[in-house]
C-alpha cells in the first residue's frame, strides 16, 4: 500500500482544503472498481487496485478517487443496531436520519497495523460506542461492498461491509449521546418502522440483509 502518492487534481473549492486541512485518507482508484454494478456487491481483493492515501480535499468530489469505508453493522440474535444522527453531529446530510451502520474514513494511523481497513474498523467501534465486558471482534471479514451511485456524496465513497455478532452479554451503548441515540431493534420491524428514513447505504445493506435470511 502506498503511503502517499501525487495526483492531478481538478480544480476545487479553496473551502474543501480549509475544511479538511492536511486530513488524508486512504482511497483507491475509480477506474479499479467502475466495472461494479450498483448496490450491493460481493467482495472483492482491493489489494489490486492499490490503495493509496491521499490528502482528503484531494479527493472529495474527485471522480478518480473512490475513498474507502469500513461499514460495520451489528447484529445480535435477530436485532440490529439503529443508530439516529442529531442536529449536532457534523455531517448535515445525515442529520435526523437513521442508520445501520458505523463507520468512517481510513488514515495513516490506521496503517500502522497489519490491516489498515482492520485497523479503522476496531479504531470507529472504539471512537462511537461502548461495547459491554471489553468485548472486541475476532478476525472480522468483510462481507461485501456498497457501491452507492445515487447521489454525489456516495460516488465519492466505497464502502466496505463488516456483520458483527454480538453475544447476548455484551451491552452496546453510544459514546457521545450529544451527537447520537442508539437502539437495539427486531430487524423484522425495520422496514415497517424505520427504512424510508435510512440513509441510502443503510437500505442498500437492509435489503441485503434481508434477502440473506429468506
């Protein structure tokens, strides 16, 4: 994996690069993965497609880069782990809106382990929730990929789905309650309830979920 690489860059907004200061992230390249149909997908070696960190404002809105995203859902027994963005969090689009998932970009820090998408994924379970016992996932793998096409911000993004179990005794709890609520749900009750107010990455993992149980 390379550590940095340079990149031609279109012209942008000076506001991305003072929004996102010297932030990197790592990202491959749009053109590895443009043959994917939309939606779900199985998974894939992004090893291939060398992955490369580069400064962020690089590569929002920049549709050579697909920047990657462990997306990581948690399930126990047939619940799920619904998660509801507040006003106070930082990414307006996803205010108010219900999701499936946790997850965020990858950087450097995360490359000094053996896994850098690894690495990511145990570093956002620490930063968003509380898992009861110390409990931590062994050896996750990912499941598949959402390859998201129906808005600007997603085609920006690859995201990388992880399906954790969690055991019955462990409790789950969101770190900063200012910015977040969390719920245990029955999955069977999602659609009913609370699908048409998903963000779009969530449904697309909802459906897929549910396909894979009937």
């Amino acid at each position: 994996m390379n550590r940095s690489a340079p990149c031609s860059v279109p012209k942008m907004d000076m506001s991305l690069q003072e929004r996102y200061g010297d932030e990197q992230v790592l990202v491959i390249p749009a053109a590895s993965v443009e043959h994917l149909d939309a939606g779900i997908q199985p998974m894939v070696d992004l090893t291939k497609a060398e992955p490369r960190f580069i400064f962020r404002y690089q590569a929002e809105q920049n549709p050579r880069w697909r920047q990657l995203i462990p997306y990581i859902v948690l399930r126990q027994a047939d619940r799920l782990w619904l998660t509801k963005r507040l006003s106070t969090q930082g990414e307006s689009r996803l205010h108010n809106r219900f999701s499936l998932g946790v997850g965020g970009h990858i950087n450097p820090i995360d490359a000094e382990g053996t896994s850098a998408l690894l690495a990511a994924l145990y570093r956002e379970l620490e930063e968003e929730l509380y898992l009861g016992n110390n409990w931590r996932p062994t050896d996750p793998q990912p499941v598949a990929l959402i390859n998201d096409l129906s808005n600007a911000v997603s085609r920006d993004h690859l995201g990388v789905v992880f399906i954790l179990d969690i055991p019955p005794h462990v409790s789950v709890e969101v770190r900063e309650k200012d910015k977040m609520l969390g719920q245990w749900v029955e999955a069977s009750r999602v659609r009913e309830l609370y699908y048409e107010q998903l963000e779009s990455w969530s449904q697309i993992v909802f459906t897929y979920l549910e396909k894979a149980t009937k």
